[in-house]
C-alpha cells in the first residue's frame, strides 16, 4: 500500500521546526528515524497531513556522556549510541537493550528517542529509559519541559508529547557503583517483537551482596512496567526468592493473547526472564565492583 498524500517540511533549524509544528497542531507529524511512522504511513494505520523532517538539524544529533548521565539528542541513530564507547562505559544497559532492538539496518536508521516518544509497549529503549529514572525533554515554540519516564508513557503508543512539541533529547540516568545489568527477550524470530522482554538493573554493597533490584518489563502491559522486586532479595543477599519474584511480577503485569503468544505464555516467560536476567544482573554487579566500573 502507499500512504495518504502529505505535505513535506524541512526546516532548516530546530527553531525552524518548533514554529512549524505549532503552526501545525495536530495536523503535524515529526519524521525522525521512520522505522516505525513509514510503515504505519503504507498500511494507513497513520494518515498525518504533514510531516516535519527533522533529520538535517545536526544540533539533535548527538551522544552527550557526563558522570551522571547519557544524554542522547533526537536524531542519533540507535547503532550510533549503541556503538558509543563512552556511553557503553557509563551504562552498559543503552548498548544491552539496543542490542535487541530488531536487525542492524533498522537500528542504522530508528532513532532512540523516536523510539521512545513512540511508546509501543514491545519496544525496548522505553523500559531502558524508565530502569534508569530516564527523563525526555520536550521543547515547544514558546516552552521547555522535562517528563519522567514513569509519567511519559500514558498507554499503549502514547506519549505525554503534546501537539506543538518536540522531543528533543532523552536523558537516562547512571546507575549507582557497584551496580550491574541486563536485558534478556524471546521473539518467535530474532528481530522480531518480543513475546516478552525483560530489563534489570541490580545494586550490590562491597560484599557482593544485593541490596536493591529493579526489572523493566515489555509485552506484558500497556508500555514499560517497572517492578522494584528488591523484597525478593534472599536475607543473605545472595540471590532471588522465585516465588516471592513471581508474586511482584504478577502483581503488575498484564499479559494479553494475541496472534505471538497467549497471555499464560507471556507471564511464563515473564517469570523465567526476570530470574535469568537478574541472575546475570546481579554476577555483573559483583564483576563490576572487582574491577572498579559499571556493568
């Protein structure tokens, strides 16, 4: 199929772009990465009247690393922040979840950002975002704001973008020393959406032991579902009670059937998933603090 005819901007600077889409409202369509608007443009799933291509404002292109945080501009692509050195040393997580974002020749093209703002919940850099207390940055003609992560995905493909605004950059959050990650998912075939996906950031004291845990999970809700399952630290902190684990992720999933998976098959694959992720998490965690960085 084609898409609905469109009109095509280009603006030549951000600024550019702001007034474009606030002249637009809700008439106007942000074109980034387009590895999830083109599509959904051909089936006419998506019929926008305009599109703003943003792709030529080389000030939304960037990978900022700082002690505390990865800022990643607009339009970088995901292979860019996946490669990134600097960003992999701050946190391991970006490049971990990015490496199961689809094939090579979408991550060249998707942006990470543009994969946040389109908030579907299979996707990865979402529950990446809301592990690390992420924030995105909106920037309107007239404003600028900052949304959390746990307020910016409002339901399934919806964002807290308002028309008018823009998301210019996506902030994720250094995890403490001493503090390790992973991110595991089944898809029927690789690159394909995952029947479940899980994301975990796990803290451990000098010791080894674990002393808080968090997992992100995709497919099993309306967007990302962040569950603290530090409770299901065993009193040595050596590990994971499973059935106190599967209680808190059972409590806060809501798996579906569909044409992939059934929604038992889902929260079988939740259980299992959150296990082997913090597993792999928490031996991270203790290889991190031997050697003195991040993992």
């Amino acid at each position: 199929m084609k898409p609905s005819p469109f009109i095509y901007h280009r603006p030549a600077s951000t600024s550019e772009a702001l007034e474009m889409l606030a002249d637009l409202g809700d008439a106007g369509k942000v074109l980034a990465g387009g590895q999830s608007l083109v599509p959904l443009m051909s089936m006419r799933l998506a019929a926008p009247a305009h599109l703003v291509d943003i792709n030529h404002l080389p000030e939304l292109d960037t990978v900022e690393v700082t002690s505390t945080h990865v800022r990643v501009g607009a339009i970088a692509r995901h292979s860019r922040v996946e490669r990134d050195a600097a960003a992999y040393d701050a946190i391991p997580l970006l490049r971990q979840g990015l490496e199961n974002v689809a094939h090579p020749t979408i991550r060249n093209r998707g942006t990470t950002v543009g994969s946040i703002v389109h908030a579907d919940p299979a996707a990865e850099m979402p529950a990446v975002l809301a592990l690390l207390d992420g924030v995105v940055e909106l920037r309107s003609a007239n404003d600028r704001r900052e949304v959390a992560a746990t307020d910016f995905f409002v339901g399934p493909m919806e964002s807290a973008t308002r028309p008018g605004e823009l998301a210019v950059a996506a902030t994720f959050h250094r995890p403490p020393d001493g503090s390790g990650s992973a991110f595991l998912e089944l898809a029927r075939r690789h690159g394909d959406y995952a029947m479940c996906g899980v994301g975990a950031v796990v803290g451990t004291d000098p010791d080894g032991s674990v002393t808080h845990a968090r997992v992100a999970l995709i497919s099993v809700g309306d967007g990302p579902v962040l569950v603290d399952v530090t409770p299901a630290v065993t009193g040595n902190g050596g590990g994971f009670d499973r059935a106190a684990l599967n209680d808190l992720i059972d409590h806060d999933i809501d798996p579906e059937d569909d044409i992939h998976a059934t929604a038992e098959y889902r929260r079988h694959l939740a259980h299992v998933l959150t296990a082997r992720t913090l597993e792999q998490a928490r031996e991270r965690a203790v290889t991190a603090r031997r050697a003195g960085r991040a993992a």
